[in-house]
C-alpha cells in the first residue's frame, strides 16, 4: 500500500498497488508537469481526502480526466480508461511518499506526435 498527496495535503490517497514501473511521456503536458506515470486499474486508488475538492482538466482527446488540487496545483493522479475500456487510475509517482524513483522501471513514451 502507497500513500500520496498533493503539495499541500488536502488531496490524499491510497494506491493498493506495485509501483514499480513508470512511463516518462514526452506529451505537451506530461512534459510540462514532469509527470512520472505508472496506471492501475481505478478501484486500486482511493483518495481519502479532498476528492469533492478536485479540479479536472481535459484536452486534446478528452480521454483522460487530469486531476489537480485548485490550492497547490499539484496533480496527484488522472482517471481514464484503458483501450479495453478498464477504468484506470495514472498515478503521478512523483506524488508518491517515501517512493524511492531510482527502484521504479521508467520507459520513455512517445505521446508528442499522437
């Protein structure tokens, strides 16, 4: 079980999940953000605190729902689906508590051009 937060601490949750692999995508706003991403299946997360609070962002293909804390800023987590239509959770490792990066797998994903 993992523990994650926003900057300020009025979005937190709980990944029931490994986190031990990582896309590093190089998309306009994975790019900016400097979004470590690793995708669970939805019911793996559960936020326990701030979710009402939460704003969304959506682009491009609107596929995903891009979460962020409207204090901080900080994007903890995305909800979308899978190609087989799973609902998933992409977690922003970087969000993560007491997560050691240099044991997660990170693979570099093309999104720029799709």
């Amino acid at each position: 079980m993992h523990s994650g937060s926003c900057h300020c601490g009025a979005v937190t949750y709980t990944v029931d999940a490994p986190l031990d692999k990582a896309i590093e995508c190089n998309c306009s706003i994975c790019s900016r953000k400097g979004y470590l991403l690793s995708f669970v299946p939805r019911e793996q997360l559960q936020v326990q605190t701030g979710e009402d609070a939460m704003t969304t962002y959506k682009f491009n293909t609107h596929r995903i729902s891009h979460q962020f804390c409207p204090t901080c800023g900080c994007a903890p987590f995305g909800l979308g689906s899978a190609p087989d239509g799973t609902e998933t959770a992409a977690i922003n490792l970087r969000c993560i508590q007491d997560l050691d990066l240099a044991s997660v797998k990170i693979t570099p994903y093309d999104g720029k051009d799709k």
